[in-house]
C-alpha cells in the first residue's frame, strides 16, 4: 500500500525573493515527491519584529552579496528574479501587507488560484519592478493569474476585515512559533513531529528527511514552465 503524502508548509512573503525561489522548488516537485504542499502566506515584517531579526539589506556585507546571489540563483534555479531599481524604497518603505492580506482572502475564498497570484506578485515586484502595494497593482497582478475583475475587488474589499487581518497574524504567529526568524521556512510533517527548514538552499536537506530523491533545481520533467 502507498504511504500517504506527507504534509509540508511553505510560509512565505512576496517581498521575499528567496521565498520565491523555494516556492517554485515546492511547486515543481509537488508531483514528484509524496508531498501535500500547502502554501502559508506570511507577513514576514512581522517575523522581523518579533525574531528581532534585520533585513539583510540593511548590513552592507550582506546587501552587496545579495545582489550578487540573487544574479547567480537567477540562471541555477531558472526563475526570472531581477532586483528592483528603488530597492530600499521598495524593501523597507512600501512593505508587503496589502499584498499578504489579499492573497490571505484569496486562500481563504479561492485557494486554487493561490499559486498563481502569488507567482504574479512576485513577477510584479521581482522580475518586472513594479507596485504590488497600491490597490491598482494588486487588481492587476489577480486579473492576470486568472480571477475576474469582479473576484479581485471582492477579494481586496476583505482586505480591511478583520477575519483577514487575524488569519494573517496567525499564520505569522504560527511560522514564528515553528522557529521562524526571516522567510521563507518550510515546516515537513513527520512521524508526529514538525520539522522547520529556513531558506530556499535546504531542499537537498528536505529530500533527505523526506525519503525522497533530490534532482536538482529543475527537473526534466519541469523544464522551460516557468
């Protein structure tokens, strides 16, 4: 008899780009792996302050060798991140809690569409240098992956409830209790144990724990989808 999938959590943010990376892993290897991948968007200001825990940006060492990372895991993990122009402004002013909200209300009211928003507002602000803060943009970035124009202003309404505003705060709260202290962190459910996993560069690790064959980044099988 076939083992059931085991569960894995991806918490991630849109502000993050190596949560975009982990996030294209997981999707890619949702099939081949025995995994039931459910995807956690986190408000990852939020991880911030409670860890205590600095954007990279903000220490010298660390933001030069970011630019130059993102450049190399840009060609190894085939995905198109490219560094906003106004980076700090786009990082440390504009945020991400608009964004994380509305794809909140999109779990909540249409998780199947989830991965493709969410790939949206990455494209938007990690690929293409643009807004996913103002109401317009993130209209936009819905009616692109797929939900109509009348779903997306539904959706953004429930931005400014309160049932949005607190499942996002628990779903922070909860990737800060698993360990988290930055993003994106994937939680592999094993045995009656949770095990937390930070960054997108464990995923030989995650293979590891899991029983399962690592491929590499992109597998044939997933070739030139992106």
């Amino acid at each position: 008899m076939a083992s059931l999938p085991r569960k894995l959590e991806l918490f991630y943010d849109v502000l993050s780009p190596y949560s975009w990376l982990g996030f294209e892993i997981l999707c890619r290897y949702r099939n081949i792996w025995n995994i039931n991948l459910h995807l956690r968007p986190t408000y990852i200001a939020g991880i911030m302050r409670s860890s205590g825990n600095r954007p990279p940006a903000l220490i010298p060492q660390k933001g030069k060798y970011m630019f130059m990372d993102l450049q190399y895991l840009r060609e190894f993990y085939q995905v198109p991140i490219q560094a906003p122009k106004d980076f700090f402004s786009v990082i440390l002013e504009k945020g991400s809690l608009t964004a994380m909200r509305f794809l909140t209300a999109v779990n909540m009211e249409n998780p199947e569409i989830l991965e493709r928003v969410s790939r949206e507002l990455w494209m938007r602000v990690w690929s293409r240098d643009e807004d996913i803060t103002k109401p317009q943009s993130i209209l936009a970035a819905a009616e692109k992956a797929g939900l109509s124009e009348k779903q997306a202003k539904s959706l953004l309404e429930k931005c400014s409830s309160d049932q949005v505003k607190n499942i996002l705060k628990e779903t922070t709260d909860a990737a800060f209790n698993y360990g988290a202290f930055g993003l994106p962190i994937v939680v592999v459910h094993l045995d009656n144990k949770a095990h937390m996993l930070f960054g997108s560069d464990r995923m030989e690790l995650l293979a590891h724990l899991l029983g399962e064959r690592w491929l590499g980044p992109v597998p044939s099988s997933v070739k030139n989808k992106l």
